[in-house]
DNA sequence: GTAACTGCAAACCTTTTGCAGCTTG
DNA sequence: CAAGCTGCAAAAGGTTTGCAGTTAC
C-alpha cells in the first residue's frame, strides 16, 4: 500500500489508511469508477472502508482537484477517476459500458469560436463518443444510428 | 392544447391528455427539462399529471425517439428534450445553469479518424460545454479553468 | 371488451448527513 | 490536544414499481 502523504498534504488533507486505499484503487484502475465499485473493490481485498466514507472521500478528492467527476448517461451514476490533468476522452461501449481512453481532442478551435460568436466564456467541456467496441461489434449487429 | 393523435399512433402508443400536456410542455419550453419541472409546470396551469406518469410517459417518448433525455452532470438528475432529429449541443453556465443551444457540430470529421484509428463503431456522441453566460460574467469573475 | 394508461402509495437506489468515537499532525 | 476522519444508521432526493381503477381504440 502506497502512501500519499505529500500529495494529501499539499492540499491540506490528512493522510489516512482509507484515503491512501482509495486513491490506490483508482490509480491502479485508471479509469473512471463509481464509488459502488470502489467500496467493492475493497471489500474483496479485505481492506473494507465504508460506503459513506468512499463517497466523502472522492468528493473530497473531487474539491481538490486530485480526482475527477462525471456523470454516466443511461445509469445516471456518478463516476470517478484520477485526474492526470491531461485532457482526454473516452469511448464509450454501449453494449459492454468499458470506457476506453483517446489522446487529443478535436474541440480547442471550435471553443474559440463559440467565444467569439456567442460571447461565452468557456471554461472547459465534457465530451463522450458512443459506439461499439472492437469486440461487441463481433457479436452484435442490429444497432441503429441514434441521436444524443 | 394540440393533439399529437398521428405522432403517437404512428409509434404505436395511445393518443392520451398526459400525453398531450407533457409533450406540449417540451415543446414550448423547446430546451431540456426534468420530471419534475415538467410536473411543476403542469400543476401550475392546473392540468395536473401525477409525477410518476410523467416519468413514464417521458420514458416512454424516449424509447420512442421522440424526445431525448440527458443527464446534467453537477446535480445529476435526467433532462427530457423534443427530438428534433437535428445535430445540436448546448453551452452550459455553470452559474445560471442555462442551456444555450449552439447549431453545428465540429466532430463529424473527428469520429472518422476513430474508426479508422481505434476501429470503434460511432454511432453518436454527447458534448457539452461548459463556462459563464454573458450575464453571470458580468456578475463573477473569479472563475477559474476547470477540468472536465 | 381488452389492452393500455393513470394515480396513488410504497419501494428502490444512490448519495448525503448527524452524531459519537477514533486518528492524525 | 484539537481538528479532522470514520463508521454506523438514518434520511434525503430522484426515480421506479405494484396494483386497482379508468380510458382509448
């Protein structure tokens, strides 16, 4: 188990056994899970932390800015993830849910834009592609265009 | 109050006054709401629909395609839209949580270059921007750059 | 007439909160 | 030691469901 004592400190946290465990998850992970997940994942490797303790603490997380926020379409649940402080997106499965990762982002041009035409101060945008993987594409094939 | 009597006959559903009332509401209003505020609106106009028929019957329009739900990250509750079968996105203030709609759409492009490059299947896509309308930048400025 | 729809109340599920006790710096 | 964390149990808030009665076709 990893201890994260200066990360925690430097944004005025404590340093404790399930913050430690938590961020450990979702590092190890690396990718967006809900707090459900987390407390599960826990559970299994008999380093139980209590639910409310997850959710208190991602949020916590959340506020500093050592982790990031979104909110799943479909199962409307909150998701959660390190923020690497790189801007990314993802690809999301919609037969599977597995959310894969993609590197750059098409939108800086397009924002600059939209400041100019619509007088908006933009401060930044949430952006998720919906398809089929790789994978499910095999073994499905009855899927429609649909709008979002 | 309009009736929708072919609309909804031609997605094989009965032609019912909730059903009037909640769709001429979306329509009105034309920019996404939640049950609830769909509910409010209706009991204010005392053409009262109990809240459960109006989840059921947004639900329903939705598996229908003739409206579009979306979850609002922040307070994550379900937003209900008309489907107006056109490509649209939304600026999002995150101070007055107004929805300005943008025409256009800078990612077709973008999504060929996925398919070809990580053989994801898209079949559409959800972006939303985020930052401070005209008015609420009057009214703040000391907002900073976020991740999303 | 029958299948579909609605209202009502209760259940559900994710997330939040109050409080008492325990840790960390 | 004081402030901050955690567990527990209970509440909150959005959404769903079972059922009995009503309505549309």
């Amino acid at each position: 188990m990893t201890s994260y004592k200066e990360l925690f400190a430097g944004k005025g946290l404590k340093n404790t056994k399930s913050r430690n465990l938590i961020y450990d998850i979702l590092n190890e992970t690396g990718l967006p899970m809900t707090a459900e997940q987390i407390f599960v994942r826990l559970k299994e490797t008999n380093k139980s932390v209590n639910l409310s303790t997850v959710y208190r603490t991602v949020e916590l997380f959340v506020e500093k800015g050592l982790v990031l926020k979104a909110i799943m379409a479909e199962d409307n649940k909150a998701m959660f993830e390190i923020n690497h402080h790189e801007h990314k997106h993802y690809l999301v499965c919609l037969n599977c849910k597995e959310m894969i990762p993609v590197a750059g982002c098409p939108l800086d041009e397009y924002e600059k834009v939209l400041i100019d035409r619509m007088g908006f101060d933009v401060t930044g945008h949430k952006f998720e592609i919906y398809g089929y993987c790789k994978n499910c594409q095999k073994l499905n094939s009855e899927h429609k265009k649909e709008d979002f």
